[in-house]
C-alpha cells in the first residue's frame, strides 16, 4: 500500500473519528444512526493511522505530496 493521505487528512479523520465516538458514547446520536457513526469512526481512525485509504486508490487520487 502506497501512501495517500497527508496529514492535514489524517488529523481531520482522527478529529471526526473522536467527534463520532463523543456522540455515540455520550448518548447523543443512539440506535442505527449512533453505531453507523461508530463504525465510520472507526474506518477514519484505522485509514489515518496507515495513512492509506482505499477508496482514494481506484481513483488515483492522493491528498499526500
């Protein structure tokens, strides 16, 4: 895997990974909608610390220079 997020990315996808994870947790967003955000949370959280995303490889798009 070659990378193909900068770091402004990885830290916006931490930032929203952690946002997700407040309002799951705190009560917020529950049912369906509150674990969809989990999980989501979670994909941003594992792509920002490999600092790959797959859905950005099909299309030849990188975000890191």
């Amino acid at each position: 895997m070659k990378r193909n997020l900068s770091n402004i990315d990885r830290v916006v996808r931490v930032v929203l990974a952690a946002l997700f994870a407040y309002l799951y947790f705190s009560g917020i967003v529950t049912g369906i909608l509150g674990i969809v955000l989990v999980v989501l949370g979670a994909v941003f959280l594992f792509t920002a610390v490999i600092a790959f995303c797959p859905l950005y490889a099909p299309f030849k798009f990188s975000t890191y220079k």
